[in-house]
C-alpha cells in the first residue's frame, strides 16, 4: 500500500508514522520525507480506513492511499 502524507517535517515526524504502521502489522513499513509519503504491506483485515485513521491520529494529512 502507498499512502501520500502532508505534514512531516522531519525525521522524528516519519518515524512516528513509521511506527504506527508498524503497529498494524507492517513489517515493512518505509517512509520517505522526500515523497511525502510511506509504503507498507499490511495482513488480511487491515484496510484502507485503518490506515488512514492512524496516520492522521499522529497530526497528520493522508492525500492518497493507493
């Protein structure tokens, strides 16, 4: 899964959201602040909405889950 995020600033900020991918099951949880965005592989049962409510409980924008 690829999800665009607007809002981090800095190192610490992508490892928070690295972090909260983690904690839904990713084991291969990527973020770039560059691209202003994260790529993750997530189990069954974890969707689209669940990702999103994450990210965004960490202060920050998702523009896009693909």
């Amino acid at each position: 899964m690829k999800i665009g995020i607007d809002g981090m600033k800095c190192e610490k900020c992508a490892g928070r959201v690295k972090k909260a991918l983690i904690a839904l099951g990713s084991a291969d949880a990527e973020v770039s602040l560059e691209k202003k965005e994260a790529t993750a592989t997530f189990p069954l049962g974890v969707d689209e909405k669940a990702v999103r409510d994450a990210v965004e409980a960490l202060g920050f924008k998702v523009t896009a889950v693909a």
